[in-house]
C-alpha cells in the first residue's frame, strides 16, 4: 500500500507523473515501484495510452471516475477525437483495464508520422520555468504528440531523447538524468515554425477539450462540402483528388511533409487523401485529419460542431424572371438543380418557376443582385408562349414584342415558328431566314436518303454475292456501308441479316483468287468506261464508286493482288502522261 501519490501538473503525461513518484519513493528499481501502483512486477510503462488505469487508481486511492484520470494524463482525447462514440467508450474499457490489444491500430495511432515516434520530447523553457517554480520540471502530454516538434507557449522547437522510449518503459529516472539533443532537421523545422505551430495548437485544442464525437461519414460529408465551396469537387461528390493532391502539397510544403513522413503520394504508394475525402471506415492517424481540416481553411474548433452546407446559390428562395409573370423577380421557386460546369469548374443552378419559365446560371452567387442574374433561357413556358400568341395575332411588330417580352427577336422567331406562326416570320422578317434554314435542312435530308438508297445496293449485292457468309463476315467485307446503315437505317439493316444456322460451326472461307478475278475484271470494264481525259484524277474511292463496291476495296485490297497490282498501274500511267 503506497502512502502517497503526486498530484499532477498541468498537461503532465502518466508516465511523468509515475516517474516522480519513483524517485519520491526512493524505490531503488523499476519493479518495486511498478508493483506498488499496479499490484504487479510484470506491467510495462507505455507513453501515450497506457492501460490498468482501474488498478491504479485503486492503489493510489484517486476518487475520480477511471474516464475523467485516462482524458487528463494520457493522449486519449487526441486519439479518439475523430473515431465514433462507440469506437471512444471501447478505447476506454481498453484502458481501464488490461486490454490493450490492438489498441494503437484502433485509434490510428499504429500509423507512423515520423522517424522520431517513440521518442521523448521537451521543451527547455518549460523545463527551466518549472524548476524555478516548482522544483522540478515534467513531460508535458502535448509534446508526446508524435506530429508536435514546437512549443506553441515558447514558440521554440523541442528537444528530443537520445535514446527512445522503448529504453525507459521499464527503467525510471528524474529528467534531468535523460539525454536530450536537437532533431538533425532543426532548420527544417525552424523554416516552417509558424505552420507547426498552428498544428501544436490545433493539436492542443482536441487534447484539452471533450470534442463530440462523430461517425467518419460525418467528417467525410464535411470534407467533402467545403471542398464543393473551393470548386474541387462536383455537386455529385466527385472529387478533383489530383488537383487536391497537387494543392495541398503546395500549402504544407515537401519539407513538412517529409518531416511527417506524409511523402506517399504516387502510383505505388498508398494516398490517404482518398481515403479521408471518400467515405470509408478506415482509421486514420489524427494529424491527418487536423492537416486537411487546416488546408481546407476551416477551425478544428468548428469541424466538430458547425455542419458544413454546400449552397452556391444560398438557400433560397429563388426569383420568377419571366416578364409576363405575376411572380416576375418575386422569390417564389422553392427547388434548385445543381450541376457542374467542369470547363469553368463553377455549380450551375437550374430554376423552374410554376409558369414553365425555366432558367440557369453560373455560380455561386456572391452578392444579392446575382440572384436576379439570367444565365441562359433553358423553357419559356406555356405562360410566356401564349403572351407572345396574343401579341402575334394582335399585329404587333418584332420589335414592339422584344421590348414587351424583354426577349430577343431570334428568340420571338423561334417559338413563333414554334407556335405555327411561320408566315408571320417570313413577313416580318427583311431575309427570308427561315426559309433558308429550311431549305438547308431539307437538302440534309435528301443527301441522307439518297446515300441510305446508295448503301442499300451496295449492301444487298454484297449478301448476294456471298449467300454463305454470316451476320459477322458480311460486317467485316464492308465496314462503312454496315456502320452508316446501322446508324442511319438499322431497322431495315437488321431485316436483311441472314438467319443465323444452329449447329453449324467454323467461319466460312472467302475464295479470295476467284474473288480478286471477279474484282478484277469489273474494275477493268469500268476504267474502260472512262474518258482518257479523266484518268489522270482515278482514286481507289473513286473505282469504289464506279463498280458500286463502297468501301471494299480499301478495306481487302491487299487480298486483291491483281486487282492492287491492275490499279497500281492503271494509276501510275496517269500519272506518268500528266
């Protein structure tokens, strides 16, 4: 039974306050000590999350609850800041007792920062100021963080010990017995001092304070929404990860990064950005999560408690812009549809007013005026469409209409032809415009039947020509032909397909000598056909075109070695009497 036990400092970690207890006692081995405190010789110390705390309190007769001891004199609230409420009363249970198991791949604490994990840390300003104050100096908690090299207080960088931790886990000594030296990167970290500082601080705040505990799809919607509000992740939640890779190793820097062995973003490597971004039950080390929190502009002190909402067109509601609306500019649409514009990487927001009118425009909305601002006219609506009507049968001119409909003349002409009213188009426009426009269409039109008639030939011959090929073969012999039909007449395509045959197997195979004959000897009679005059423009697409065989030459002409060969020559005596 111990008589007494110190009373902790402020911020002071178990296994400091243990160690004062030792050389207090005047305990002459680690054993001795740890078997007072525990009722057991075989209990190794542990830094950041140790366990027996039942037995503890127990021996040192604490009259405090066992969750109250492990918040104040371990880094438990920094490891269970960002798990699920379920996830912190399990750690608890843990540490009460003697299960430990696993217990540093639960909290992300098994995922290493640095090179200097597991090694003490201290302040030498604290140091010396608790020692005049006090009489002796203490290891603080905040500076057992693996992430912290600073001192926020001091705003100065920490010592670190010579030899690990793993080294006084079973061995106690006052400090000023321990070795404590410089890290090698005391330029690095003197270079970035001002941002490690933040973290320290940020670090501090979730050690100090019982934060709310949340599930990681609260953290995951969080993330997620500011990064909407930056423009780097859609309205649906796809996010831009290589730009925000790229962005955030620009606002940390290589050497910060380094520093937190955090350097792991390529092809091999594992990116945890993913995995805090995209909702999934991965635990991650805290400090990864504090990092991005601090990238993304926010407070460690909101994150917990302020729900992040994307509304890059405010929360309404929104305005009628139809001219011919009694709502017209009065905030009466209740829903928005959001987009993304991935060339201006800027939220599109889509309005409907019960009139039909239906509008859009580029976001987000920075000011009150911008939520009268008309992107583009997506529908008039019914309402705008008989307001025109009536003005059209009523005479008025063009120009009389755009100034009541506050519209553009093309826009009027439009939905008039629309309406049906073509001939009051036609009058009152100077360019017959519409006839134009239909004249054009109309010649598309014809271009496109005349070339499906040409292409039914050339299809049909070829089935004919080839009564043993199937669906495949007959595809494979004249691409073009096949994909203009299958895209332009697939109906009347499909009805000429062969039935297919069961029971047979194999590819049948084309007689390419008889075929290069038969190529041949058509290719023959219809150069004979031509103009001596006009030899001199004969193409391969222009024989095509002659023996009614669209495409299948380019498309087997090395089968054809005569028929190449006949061309070839027939081509290059053209050539030669230019």
């Amino acid at each position: 039974m111990i008589s007494f036990f110190p009373t902790a400092y402020k911020d002071e970690i178990l296994y400091s306050i243990i160690n004062r207890y030792h050389i207090r006692s005047a305990n002459i081995s680690y054993t001795d000590t740890i078997k007072d405190l525990y009722n057991s010789k075989y209990i190794k110390s542990i830094l950041d999350l140790p366990s027996n705390n039942l037995i503890l309190l127990k021996s040192i007769k604490l009259n405090v609850p066992v969750e109250k001891f492990i918040e104040e004199t371990s880094l438990f609230r920094y490891y269970t800041a960002f798990l699920n409420i379920q996830r912190k009363e399990d750690i608890i249970k843990k540490l009460s007792y003697s299960d430990v198991r696993e217990i540093h791949s639960l909290v992300g604490a098994a995922q290493k920062i640095s090179k200097y994990d597991g090694y003490l840390k201290l302040c030498p300003q604290c140091y010396s100021e608790e020692i005049d104050e006090f009489g002796e100096g203490y290891l603080h908690k905040l500076h057992q963080i693996p992430s912290v090299f600073v001192c926020s207080k001091h705003r100065c960088i920490l010592k670190r010990s010579k030899k690990p931790f793993s080294f006084y886990s079973n061995y106690f000594t006052s400090i000023d017995q321990m070795d404590f030296i410089d890290f090698k990167e005391v330029k690095i970290i003197q270079d970035n001092i001002e941002i490690l500082i933040l973290l320290a601080n940020d670090c501090n705040y979730i050690l100090d304070n019982d934060v709310e505990n949340k599930d990681i799809e609260w953290f995951s919607e969080q993330y997620k929404n500011r990064l909407k509000q930056l423009n780097l992740c859609t309205p649906k939640g796809i996010v831009s990860i290589n730009e925000v890779k790229s962005m955030f190793i620009e606002f940390y820097g290589q050497d910060i990064l380094n520093l937190f062995d955090l350097d792991i973003f390529n092809e091999e490597g594992s990116n945890w950005l993913k995995y805090i971004i995209r909702n999934k039950r991965y635990i991650l080390n805290p400090i990864k999560h504090i990092m991005f929190i601090r990238f993304l502009g926010l407070d460690i002190r909101d994150i917990f408690t302020k729900k992040i909402e994307y509304k890059p067109f405010g929360y309404g509601q929104w305005p009628c812009m139809n001219k011919v609306c009694n709502n017209y500019r009065k905030r009466v649409i209740d829903t928005i549809e959001i987009s993304y514009n991935s060339k201006k990487k800027s939220p599109v927001g889509r309005f409907r007013c019960d009139c039909g009118y239906t509008y859009s425009r580029v976001g987000p909305d920075k000011s009150e005026e911008d939520l009268y601002i008309v992107g583009k006219v997506i529908k008039m609506g019914s309402l705008w469409e008989e307001k025109l009507e009536s003005l059209i049968l009523k005479g008025y001119s063009l120009n009389y209409i755009e100034s009541v409909l506050e519209t553009s003349q093309k826009t009027i002409k439009k939905y008039a032809i629309k309406l049906g009213y073509i001939d009051y188009v036609k009058k009152r426009c100077k360019l017959d415009e519409v006839a134009r426009v239909e004249e054009k269409k109309a010649k598309k039109e014809l271009n496109k039947k005349l070339k499906i008639e040409e292409y039914r030939l050339i299809w049909l011959k070829l089935i004919e020509e080839n009564p043993n090929m199937n669906i495949t073969q007959l595809r494979e012999s004249n691409i073009t032909v096949q994909d203009y039909l299958y895209r332009n007449d697939r109906e009347w395509l499909y009805n000429t397909y062969p039935q297919k045959t069961v029971g047979k197997k194999g590819n049948y195979l084309v007689d390419w000598e008889k075929r290069d004959a038969e190529i041949l000897e058509e290719v023959k009679i219809a150069i004979k056909d031509i103009n001596l005059d006009n030899r001199s423009s004969i193409t391969l697409t222009g024989i095509e075109k002659l023996i009614c065989r669209r495409g299948y030459l380019i498309n087997n002409i090395e089968r054809l070695k005569k028929t190449k060969k006949y061309i070839k020559n027939i081509i290059s005596k053209a050539e030669d009497e230019i």
